[in-house]
C-alpha cells in the first residue's frame, strides 16, 4: 500500500511506477538500488524522479521525503531558517566502510548516542536521528541535505574497523556552502563493543560541545562578524562565556552584561541563566562587585530560574550545590552535587566544576582527582579554567609542586588563581615568589581576601579550608 497520503498535493498525478520510486527514494537508496529493487535501469529511475519533482513541486530529497511522509509544507525546500532563530545542527548517520555487519550496526549506535548526547549539551536544537537516518543521505548530498532541512552545520564521519582497530572521522561543516570547519581522526583498539562506542561517544561530544568546543569557536568567529544590534540570545551567551573565562575584573562584569542581554531575548535559555549564576559567584569571591551579599543573592535569583527551567541540567544541578555550601546547606550541596554527577557523568566541563567543587565545599575531596583527569580526558582541547581546578585540588592534597604547574596554566587575571599560587610557593618555601605574586594582589585586587574567598566561593571542606589559611599564615609570617 503507498504510504503518500491522500491528502497530499499532487498525489494524484503520480503513476505507479512513479510512486514506488519516489517511497524507495525518499527511504535513502540509490538510483542502483532503486533500480534492482523495481528490475529497471538507474537512468530509467532519474528519469522517473525528474517527473515525480515536476508534479509534486519539489526540489530536493528531503522535500521528497517531506511530501512522501504526509509533512506539513512538503513543497518547501525545508524549514526556513529564521534570522533571530538559534543555530540547528544536523548528525548524518556515520558512514560505515566496513562490510560486517557487526560494524554496521555499531556506526548506527556510534550515531544516535552521538546525536542523544548533542542535543543535551550543545547548547543547540539537534535535528532527531530517525529523521536524518530515514534520508539515506550519501557524503556528496550532506551539505545540500543539511540546508534544505534548515541545519545551520552538519556532522558527518565515517568508521572503518578490523579485529583490533577502530578509526572513526569526524567532520563539522557549514550546511550553507559545505565548507569544512573541523575535523578530528580517532583511533582505539576493539576491546568490549559498548565500552568502546561509550567511549568514542564522550570524546566526540566534548571535543565539539565543551566551553571552548568546536561549535563555540566557530559560533564566537562567526558572532564578530555581525552588527551589535544583530545579536541573537544564543550570541550574547556564547560571547558572554567567553569573557567569564577571563575571570578578570573587567571580563566579569561584561560577561553579567552579555547573559543579561541573552535573556532579555530569550529567558528560557537555561544555560545563559547558568553562567550568569556563576559570573555572579565569580564576582562575589573575586571581590569584583561593591556588596558580596548582593552578588549572591543575584546568583541565588540566577540558578533558581535555570533549575525551574531544567532540573537535570548537570551545570546548573553544581552551580545550586556550590550555592548551598555558601549558604551553609551542606547536604543540600551533596544532593545538588549527586544529581550533577548523575546527569553529567560524560559532560567534561561538569566533571572540571564538580572536581574543585568537591575538593573545596562538600563531599569528599578524594573524588576531585579522578573527576578532573577524565574531564582532560575527555576534553583534550581543556581550556585554561580547568588547569585553575585543577591546581587548588593538588594544593588540596599537598602535592605543591603540580599545583604551581597547572596553575601557571590558568588565568592569571584571576585572584584566586593567583591566590592558589601564591600559597603553593610558600608550602616549598620559595618566599620571594609568594611575595611578588602577594604584592600583585594587593596591587590589583585590594578588595580580594582570603576570607572573603573562603566564605563566597565557598570554601567549607575542612581540609581545604586548614590547608588554605595554614598556608596564608605562613605567607603573612614571613611579609
């Protein structure tokens, strides 16, 4: 029985013949397989496919594939694409170029948990994988398909396997003009199936989706292009994260300006209320703004809007539970940090913020390292606030020396990092250097102290908290 619905225009004028072409056609075979599906020959089939887009008024596969699934607008080239809307992106299914079977089925699983995880922390509408699995859309048609379905980039890849290696290709292009703007080669060895498509699962996600991802950087290249007055929601977040991760002065109060901005234009965006929460947090321990009990209660107001938005969000889910340890709630912190870590266990920049959150508020500090080396793990194109995470945990922990090295990583215009390592270097007794780097906080954050970040970060784990003043009284001992 055809599936075209009745109700659809032009229907009617479709023979047979026609009809079966245009069902195995909009399904995703080819002109081959059409052709020894139907015992005719491939130019037989283009020929037939040229009437059928005549008659029913379509110029591509997925209008084809629209008007044939009974679709509203079936004549359209695809969903316009609307200025102010948010960037879509488009995962066409891996390409798998190795015959087994097995390894079919694997670049299909590879391929929804790819698209599944996407649309959770990409920050971006993500077009369902039924849909681009029903197009059968071959390499040379992805960017014309990913256009015509509205996508604003498309992912593809391609899998090869043997008995002990795996390669899989990635690539992020511009669905307006094909171009390619990243690409990334991985390769494992086959060990246990799931552990292996888990594993290439949470690389891919967090190299495209993390703060300083693919996507971001290509959507932050293409923002400074366009008149201020143009921005969308999406923009302003994406250039407001980009200035918190300064986690200067300065930047803190622009990146409040730009979340503010995105949510005049949109308040349900979850994640600009996140990170204004955060930029908030940022302000109060950094000493940043004139009143810290007005910074956390603008981070309070911040993260109780993004958790009635979206309680599984793991970002906003740490953000509450860092807000709990300041407001003295420190089971509250541990629930908010349980749920984090079951909503984000594969999201690396949750794993970064749990990892300190962990060695400095609540829950056990043990934790913290395991939690920030599968976050590097997972998310080889770390930026530099997870090397400021990373250096309190090892300062934490006694291990000074390491601390001093990821912290010289991180962001230097920040007080608490340069708090953290100035401490570091009074632990192995290098007095002069914690002297210079003292003297510059004196100099440049006059109203940042080790109390005040003890109480806004906040700081109530009381190891982390002993280690902390322990250090700051010999660095004062020794002025």
């Amino acid at each position: 029985m055809s599936r075209i619905a009745t109700s659809s225009p032009g229907h009617d004028a479709l023979s047979d013949r026609e009809r079966a072409v245009a069902e195995k056609f909009a399904a995703g075979l080819t002109y081959r397989e059409i052709g020894e599906a139907l015992f005719i020959a491939p130019s037989t089939v283009r020929t037939h496919l040229a009437s059928i887009y005549d008659k029913l008024g379509v110029r591509n596969k997925v209008a084809l594939a629209s008007h044939i699934n009974g679709a509203i607008g079936a004549g359209m080239d695809g969903p316009p694409r609307l200025p102010g809307a948010s960037p879509v992106l488009a995962i066409f299914p891996i390409e798998c170029q190795t015959s087994e079977e097995r390894w079919r089925r694997f670049a299909d699983g590879l391929s929804s948990d790819i698209t599944i995880d996407l649309a959770r922390y990409a920050d971006l509408p993500v077009i369902a994988f039924h849909t681009m699995k029903s197009l059968g859309s071959k390499p040379a048609d992805f960017a014309a398909d990913g256009k015509a379905l509205g996508a604003t980039y498309v992912v593809s890849g391609q899998l090869r396997a043997d008995e002990r290696r795996v390669r899989l290709s990635i690539e992020l292009a511009d669905a307006d003009n094909g171009v390619s703007l990243w690409s990334e080669r991985y390769d494992r060895q086959v060990e246990d199936i799931f552990a292996l498509q888990d594993s290439l699962t949470e690389t891919v996600i967090n190299v495209i989706a993390g703060s300083y991802g693919a996507l971001a950087t290509v959507g932050r290249k293409a923002i400074r292009r366009k008149p201020p007055a143009s921005l969308r929601a999406y923009d302003c977040y994406l250039l407001g994260v980009e200035q918190q991760d300064t986690f200067s002065r300065a930047g803190i109060a622009e990146a409040i300006r730009l979340f503010s901005r995105a949510l005049e234009l949109d308040p349900t965006l979850v994640r600009a209320w996140t990170a204004l929460a955060y930029a908030y947090s940022i302000e109060g321990a950094n000493g940043f703004g004139d009143d810290a009990q007005v910074s956390i209660e603008n981070w309070r107001t911040a993260v109780e809007n993004a958790i009635l938005l979206d309680p599984m969000d793991s970002v906003a889910c740490n953000c509450l539970g860092d807000l709990r340890g300041c407001l003295g709630d420190l089971e509250g912190a541990e629930r908010a940090y349980r749920r984090a870590f079951e909503y984000g266990s594969n999201h690396a920049d949750t794993l970064a913020m749990l990892a300190g959150s962990k060695a400095l508020v609540a829950g056990d500090p043990a934790e913290a390292m395991p939690l920030i080396e599968r976050a590097m793990h997972l998310n080889p194109l770390a930026p530099p606030w997870y090397f400021g995470m990373l250096g309190r945990i090892l300062f934490t922990l006694g291990r000074h020396r390491e601390a001093i090295a990821a912290l010289c990583r991180s962001t230097l215009n920040s007080p608490n990092v340069l708090l953290f390592l100035a401490l570091a270097h009074t632990s192995v007794g290098e007095a002069a250097e914690a002297a210079r780097i003292e003297a510059r906080l004196k100099t440049e954050f006059a109203d940042f102290s080790v109390e005040r970040f003890i109480t806004c970060y906040p700081v109530t784990n009381p190891d982390a908290v002993h280690a902390i003043r322990h250090a700051a009284q010999q660095l004062a001992r020794r002025d």
